[in-house]
C-alpha cells in the first residue's frame, strides 16, 4: 500500500518544501481525496498540478 507514497516521496517532499501552508493545504484536499476512487493518486496529483502553478 505505501508503494505509491513511496514512488512519490519527491514529489511530496518538493510540495512540503514548495507550497505555502503544506498542510492546509493537504486539509482542503480531504473531502476530495475521500470521494476519489484513489486517494493516495488523488492528493499526488493534486500536489503535482501545485507545484506546475508555483
């Protein structure tokens, strides 16, 4: 199950590293994230499109 975190760690650490309020953030991604057939793909690809916008 972590794999995917895993395979993204980069991209997660560049997020936390990049984006204003990191963790707020990840807070509004939660009810998307929790209605998405993939959470975990869902937060990453959400932290990726961020970080193209920075």
């Amino acid at each position: 199950k972590s794999d995917e975190i895993n395979k993204n760690k980069k991209t997660l650490i560049e997020g936390q590293n990049r984006i204003p309020d990191f963790m707020g953030f990840l807070g509004e991604l939660k009810k998307g994230a929790r209605l998405a057939e993939n959470p975990k793909g869902y937060v990453i690809g959400a932290i990726k499109r961020k970080l193209k916008e920075l």
